[in-house]
C-alpha cells in the first residue's frame, strides 16, 4: 500500500484490495486552519482504517518507508505486507 501525499492524496493498493487499485484522499484545499486540521485527520483515520482492514483480511505488515522526492518534492509513505500463515 503507498500513500502519497500532494493534493489530491492517493492510496494506491498493489495488488488491488477489495477490488480497489487506488483510492483518492479528501482534498485540503481550504483557508482555515481547522478545517485543513479537520481533513489531515480524517485522511490519517482512512489510512489508519486500511491499515486495520489489511491486518484483519490477514495481511502482515512487514515494513514502512517514507521518502520526499521528485521535482515536485511528492510525500510517500510505502507499507509492505505479506500475507501471513
């Protein structure tokens, strides 16, 4: 599973997961402050859900990498899974 972290923020799944290659994030184009606060953390407890539903569906996280990077300076956040026995 990758998270990358420019707007709009995608999930993106490899291979698919309950039929979803990729899911956008909600976008965090506003001027207040609490309401951008408001939209990272829905976005962290969507990740955070994903995360759990993975776990549950049997899939073992194996290990995490984050990296900026590119000429747009994107955010990644990769998780590595197996699928545990």
């Amino acid at each position: 599973m990758t998270v990358i972290g420019r707007v709009p923020g995608i999930v993106y799944f490899t291979p698919t997961f309950n039929g979803q290659s990729y899911v956008e994030l909600e976008r965090r184009f506003t001027l207040s402050k609490d309401k951008a606060k408001e939209v990272i953390q829905s976005n962290e407890g969507f990740v955070m859900q994903k995360l759990d539903e993975l776990s549950a569906a049997g899939w073992e996280l194996v290990t995490t990498t984050s990296q900026t990077g590119g000429k747009d300076e994107t955010d990644y956040v990769r998780y590595l899974f197996r699928k545990a026995y």
